[in-house]
C-alpha cells in the first residue's frame, strides 16, 4: 500500500496542518489517559525539528466540548506551543501569520464546525488555506469521511504522519500472518465485529469469542443469558458451528448477567495463546472496569505479553484493560484505533488511507 509519508521530507518554513486525535478521557477536566497523545508527539517533535510551523487539528468529545484540557497537558511537554480557542477569525489568521519555524499552534475542536462531520468542501477549503501541507496522524479517526481526513488532501500535499504509517503496516500483517494464527474477538457491540469476523474466519486458524459477542452465540444455542447484553441488531446463526469458532465454556454472573469468562475457559485459551505465532486480540471478555469481573481479560492479557507470538491489539477498551494488566508495552503493536482498526482489518483500508493514496497518485 503505497502513500507518501514524512520521512525525508523538508517542511522547513512549512506551515503543517497535523490532523491528531486528541479525544482522550478526562478526568476532573484533566487528561486522564495518554495513550493516544504520547503516540502522536514523536511526529509532532519531528516536524518541529525541521523547521515547520505546525497547526494541530483534533475533534474532542460528543458535544463541541474545548480542546482546552488536552492544550494544558501538552502545554506542559511540547516547546512554542499555543491553543488558540477558534477555528477561524482575524484573530487566527493574524496568529498564524506570524507563526516562525518550530511554533506550534492547536484550534478548537473541529466539531464545533458542522462542516466537519458533513465533510462540507467549502470547510475543507477553508481549513487547506491556513496551511502549505497536510499530515494525518489520526489513523484512529480515519475510517471517517470527514472533512479534516478526507477533505483537506484535495488542496494540499498530504503525507502520513510516523503514528498512521505504523498503524498500517502493523495491522497489515494481520493478512498474511504466521501459523497458528488465534483471533481473540470480545467488546460488546457485534453489528461493528460482524466484518471483521467474517474476513478472519477464512484467515485464521482459531476465532475466541468473548465479552457480550459471546451472548449472541449463547442465545442461540438456548442457553439462558437473562438480562446479559446482547446485540440484537445482527444475526451470527450461519457461523454457530463453525470449527473455527471457540466459545467459553464457563462464565461469571452478577445477579444473573454474564460479566466475564470463566477460569475453565481462561485455561482453554490459554492453550491457544501458547501454540499461537500470530495472535490479534481486540474487545475486553469481561467486565474488566468491575474489579471482580476483571480476572478473566487481565489473565488472557498477560498470557498474550508473555507469548512469543507476534501479537497486536487495539480498541480503546482493550488498550485500558492491557494498561490495568500492566502489560501495554509487552505487545508487538498496540493500535490507537478502534472502529478504525475494525474497518482496516475487515476491509484492508480506509476513506483516510485512500485519501492519501489519491494524492500520491497524483504526484
């Protein structure tokens, strides 16, 4: 998959749109959780080391929440560094023409502009004119077509940032793997894991089914599930004897509802772990915020850290619990994706990707 990236390039005197993604948890209106940011500041210094003039662009939160959290942490760590609380205005245009090499300037969150979200041209058109190049470093928020990932490439240079360039090589390696190859699928919501599903069943050796997707297959083998969440939307009956698929054979309950696997199914998949070249893991298997229901995804966590497989992972839940583990450092990879390493791996790209693509096309 070929796109142009930063590497040897001069972006001196440049002014760098850098598309991040710093939507990241807060906690008494404090960052509370890093993971994304420390991924994305190798590529920020980089630039800043050749001379560009960097306007960092982020959506954070669901309601036009500010940016300004995530500006006093990165306040504290990056040189020439400014939050300025606007998206456009004299004010911003008279700030960024006065940028000198090494600044750094980061707007208010994008989705404060509806023209984001509907990857309106005249938005994208807008925001190309504040910069000379464009560099996506959000690969977490590519599988979108928004304006600042999709929009903006059309007018400027665009390049991939260290972050999406590792992210797509990474996850790439996914399609040819080692042998034997375990797929470790939990989380909760399967309408998002049914493509993903689909495409490993004719890749991997072994799929391990846990968390609420497991419910699902419960269900549908008339086995009680109570009140346990279960995704209703899609329909998993074509793929309930496939000998691919392994399912925990004992679980953990809370007033009747399923919450984590149990210590039997905890050795089963252990088993796999350890046979395993190639393991890919993505969604919790239990309730791991629960500190009781946690044993079962901090164990199969662990055993993965420990393997000598080539193990990547991903998913915002999935990266907390390795976190809780105390293993997040121990993986080959750890994706800063979620739905976007979902759509990547079912699909093997992105409207982000794709952008890029077109422009080295172009080129």
């Amino acid at each position: 998959m070929k796109f142009p990236t930063i590497k040897n390039k001069n972006f001196k005197g440049k002014r760098v749109l850098l598309r991040v993604d710093f939507n990241v948890p807060l906690k008494n209106g404090k960052v509370s959780e890093d993971f994304r940011i420390k991924r994305t500041l190798p590529t920020i210094k980089l630039l800043q080391n050749k001379g560009a003039k960097i306007i960092i662009l982020s959506h954070f939160g669901e309601n036009k929440d500010s940016l300004r959290p995530v500006a006093n942490y990165l306040k504290k760590r990056l040189k020439n560094f400014r939050f300025i609380p606007a998206i456009f205005g004299k004010t911003l245009e008279k700030t960024v023409s006065r940028m000198e090499n090494g600044d750094i300037l980061m707007l208010e969150n994008l989705r404060t502009n509806s023209g984001e979200e509907k990857n309106d041209d005249d938005f994208a058109k807008k925001l190309a004119s504040l910069g000379d190049v464009y560099v996506n470093e959000a690969f977490s928020v590519s599988h979108r077509k928004h304006a600042s990932i999709v929009g903006i490439p059309k007018y400027l240079p665009s390049f991939a940032g260290l972050l999406f360039g590792e992210e797509v090589e990474n996850l790439s390696r996914a399609f040819k793997p080692g042998h034997p190859f375990l797929f470790i699928l939990g989380g909760v919501k399967f309408e998002s894991k049914l493509g993903v599903l689909e495409r490993f069943l004719k890749i991997a050796d072994k799929i391990f089914i846990g968390g609420a997707l497991a419910n699902n297959f419960f269900k549908l083998k008339g086995i009680d599930i109570n009140k346990s969440i279960c995704d209703e939307k899609v329909s998993i009956k074509k793929y309930l004897n496939n000998p691919k698929i392994v399912l925990p054979v004992d679980i953990k309950k809370k007033d009747g509802v399923i919450l984590d696997i149990g210590p039997k199914s905890v050795k089963e998949l252990s088993y796999l772990i350890k046979k395993a070249k190639f393991i890919l893991w993505n969604g919790p298997l239990g309730n791991f915020e629960e500190k009781r229901f946690a044993a079962g995804t901090f164990e199969i966590a662990r055993l993965i850290a420990k393997s000598r497989a080539v193990s990547i992972v991903g998913g915002g839940e999935t990266i907390a619990a390795a976190a809780k583990a105390g293993v997040i450092k121990k993986f080959s990879f750890v994706s800063t994706g979620g739905g976007a390493m979902l759509q990547f791996l079912a699909k093997g790209t992105l409207p982000g990707v794709e952008a890029l693509i077109k422009v080295e096309r172009r080129t």
